[in-house]
C-alpha cells in the first residue's frame, strides 16, 4: 500500500535507491517531525538537510485537516520568504492538486491562500510583524527562525488561539542551528527530544546535512573543505554552535587534530580559573604535566559555561561539578586564579573573588591585575605555535568534551572583520566581546598568566605559586600538604 505522505514529496531522484518505478522518499527525520504530537516542534539542522519541506507539508496537511483554520508562514524578509519558503509550500498544493484563491497579490506572489475548505495560509515577513498579525491562529511556521528575537515567537503564541482548531494548535519552527545562548535553545533544549513547559509540550529534533540523499554529489565535501571544523559541527551536524566572521585570535596556528584529544585527569594540582562576566561566568579546569622529557604542558580537562549566575551561585556549581569529575584528586591540591579586578571593592561592595574567599567557600584565588590582554594572547598563540614536544604530542592540548573551548580556540574568539578608528589613527585590533566564547579565552588567559608563565621560568615554582594567602585562606583544612603534580606523565 502506497505512503499517503509520498504525494507530497517530489519524485525520488537518488540514483542509489533501491526502490523501483516512479516513488517518493520520506525521509527518516521528516516522518518524525510530521508525526510529532507536541504542540511545538522545532527542527533544527544542517545546510541542505530537507527542514523546509515537511514543515511546508505540515502546514498543508493542518489546513486541510480543519476547515476554516487560519496558519501562518512568516520570515525574516520578504525576499527570503518568496524564494525559498513559500515556493516550497505552493509546490506541496501543487503536487497534491489543491487548488487555491490568491489573495493580496505583490510582486507576482499571494500573500493570502484560501483553500476549497475555506482555510487561509497567510505569508508575512517578521521584520514588522505586528502591522500583519491577526488576532488568531490555528497554527504557526516560522523558517529560519534562529534569525528572529524571542519576541517573534511569544507574540505568535499569544496568537494561537483559533477557536474550531483548538484540537490541531500547533507551533513549529525550522532552522539553520543557533548558539546555545539563543531562545530556540533555552525553550527546546540542547538535546533531542521532548520536554515539558508548565503542562506544555515541545520536541526538538536535530538533524545533519547527510541525512539528505539528494544534495548534490560532494556537497556535504565541499562544505567541510572551506569551513572550520567548529563550523562544520553547525551547518553539516545540525548541532548548536556560534556563526562567527573575521579571523581567529588563536586559529592558526590551534588545529584541531593536533590540540584536540581525549584526556585523562590525573590525581595532582587542579587549577580553576573563573571569568565572572556579568551573570554569563566561565570556568576552566587546568592540569600541567610534566612529561618524561621535562617538558611542561597545559591540559585544559573540563569546562563550566553558565548563564544569570552570581558568583556564589557560580562556586556552587563549580565545587559540585569538581567533585564529581575530579573526586580522585585531594582537595588540598585544587587553587583557583582570575583577574585581580575580581578581588576589588566596588560602589556595589567586594568583588567575586573576595567573597568566595570568605566563608563558606574559603577559596585560595592567585590573581593578577590584566589590563592588557595582548601578553597572555600572545603566550597562548606562542604556545600553540610551538612544534609537537618531543614526547610525541603538544604543548597545549584541550579535552574534546570541551567543545566550546575547542569552537573558541577554533575560530569562536575571533578579531571583527573591521575595526572603527578615527581618520589617520592606527586601527587597534581587540577580539570581538561576543558575551560567550570571549568568556572562555578569559578563563584561558587567567591560566596562562596566573599560572602557566611563571612555570614556564621555573617548574619548581608551582607549590609557591599555588600556596595560600591571606589569613582566611584555606581555613580549617591544611594548606601544608605537598603538590604531588611533579609526578611525571609517561614515565
């Protein structure tokens, strides 16, 4: 028995597929997005994974389903929205010969669909939304909704509410993936699947540009040979990640396949450092080896990047999370260091660093006042500059779980592709200040100044460097204990 679903697909064009006669494919994540029962459902994707087309069938299939209902299809921009969007969706009535009155005609597209059952397709661009919204929907469409502020989503759902359609309601979005920060990510989640808002019900579903057959031959290639591995990650895996322009502050001379690697925490010294940022903190966990040819080396282990937390927020989930990752190394061997502005008293009263120094947290902060970030960038850029140590791997290497120090190595922290500066005057280059990935190289330079420099003079350093200070510091535990990191890695 033939696929219903198949009249809405074109023909199959896949010379691979097994399949014989005129037939239509639905793709494994299509039939899913289609089949979701959840009232929002947000398709996020790869470049050319097939996002668009089930959502243009979706869209058909519901007002058909209910007379009289009322669906919206909107994007950013009216060119976007003709050329690709709503050429798809009038392809689908097509295919399924259903015809249709056109309605509010300009430039030679409707922008108002009745179908024989007197349901209407609206199209509308997102730029001035409230000059064409209606006062109620039976469903919604948005495509490429990562382009749109969260206000396009909340006003649309304010709006749908069709009375004869309250059974069908429905809200669905694709898109090109987001950043982790963006409102797609914070309503949906980060991981596929279900979840729960109050008695409301989403679903997210990634899919990757290869689940598509009909791209064309090396497409899927191409994209990976003029892109960054951190941005092949988003727009061929369909996982959330940051769209950066302009160069890299430390990509070249980081790559991938060489500070990239599947590391081992090991039972010595364990170094925290903490970027406060405004309520968007960072933390990075640091181990520095010394390897059988005496050569120190900087592991960053594990990394911690949150969002709308105070400083003692922050330490709470940063004492847990150190205890769970890092039980096997004594406490009396983890330190901590930021910058010295941290360890300041402000109009708003004592800055994160003296407070998580007081009790009950008792931490042991090694600070440096950073005005000038251009001397720990360039350390970290020599560093990773340096050819592989003679042990056979490199200085600098980051842990692959840390994926979004790895994407900020990788190009993440990156310089604008142009700097504003007065006529005549020299254009000083700084990293862009993206509220994310500049958090992270923060932490990075915090460790490498703090920490990583003074080891580079002298390796014996490290018990002075990392010794308490300040009378409350390390209250109630013992500081004295020795630092065991000179055990040598690869003996």
């Amino acid at each position: 028995m033939a696929d219903p679903l198949e009249t809405f697909l074109p023909r199959c064009t896949d010379p691979a597929c097994t399949r014989s006669g005129a037939h239509a494919d639905v793709l494994p994540h299509q039939r899913e997005f289609l089949a979701s029962t959840e009232k929002y459902v947000a398709l996020v994707g790869g470049y050319g994974a097939g996002k668009t087309l089930p959502a243009c069938i979706l869209a058909v299939n519901l007002s058909l389903k209910v007379p009289g209902n009322v669906g919206l299809v909107c994007r950013r921009s009216y060119s976007k929205l003709h050329d690709s969007t709503q050429r798809i969706l009038l392809e689908v009535l097509q295919r399924i010969g259903c015809t249709f009155q056109a309605r509010e005609v300009r430039d030679g597209w409707p922008h108002r669909l009745i179908l024989p059952n007197h349901s209407e397709i609206h199209f509308r661009e997102t730029k001035d939304l409230g000059r064409f919204l209606g006062p109620e929907y039976g469903w919604f469409y948005i495509d490429e909704a990562g382009e749109e502020p969260k206000k396009t989503w909340t006003d649309l759902v304010g709006r749908l509410r069709l009375p004869h359609a309250r059974q069908y309601l429905k809200g669905f979005l694709t898109t090109n993936p987001p950043h982790e920060e963006h409102w797609i990510a914070e309503l949906f989640g980060v991981t596929p699947g279900a979840s729960l808002h109050g008695s409301t019900r989403y679903r997210l579903l990634q899919v990757s540009s290869r689940a598509n057959p009909y791209l064309p031959e090396a497409y899927v290639d191409d994209l990976r040979a003029n892109n960054p591995a951190s941005e092949v990650e988003r727009i061929v895996e369909g996982k959330y990640g940051h769209t950066y322009e302009g160069r890299g502050v430390y990509a070249p001379p980081f790559t991938f396949a060489t500070h990239v690697a599947e590391l081992a925490p090991s039972p010595f010294s364990l170094v925290r450092a903490w970027d406060f940022g405004f309520r968007s903190p960072a933390v990075l966990w640091s181990q520095f080896p010394q390897c059988r040819r005496g050569v120190i080396h900087w592991h960053i282990v594990h990394e911690y990047k949150g969002k709308d937390l105070d400083a003692e927020q922050l330490a709470d989930v940063v004492l847990e999370q150190t205890r769970t990752h890092f039980a096997h190394v004594a406490p009396e061997l983890v330190s901590d260091c930021g910058d010295a502005a941290g360890a300041q008293i402000s109009d708003k009263g004592p800055g994160p660093i003296i407070r998580l120094q007081r009790r009950p947290y008792g931490l042991r902060f090694k600070s440096r006042h950073l005005p000038n970030i251009d001397p720990g960038v360039s350390l970290i850029r020599d560093l990773l500059a340096q050819p592989v140590c003679a042990c056979g791997v490199a200085r600098v290497q980051i842990d692959r779980r840390c994926r979004h120090t790895v994407t900020a190595f990788g190009g993440g922290y990156h310089y604008p592709l142009t700097t504003p500066g007065r006529a005549g005057e020299p254009r000083l280059q700084k990293p862009v200040k993206d509220g994310f990935y500049d958090d992270l190289a923060d932490a990075a330079r915090y460790t490498a100044e703090n920490i990583l420099r003074p080891l580079l003079r002298d390796p014996q350093l490290m018990e002075t460097l990392l010794a308490p200070t300040g009378p409350s510091a390390g209250a109630g535990r013992d500081t004295r204990a020795p630092w065991s990191w000179m055990e040598r890695v690869g003996a």
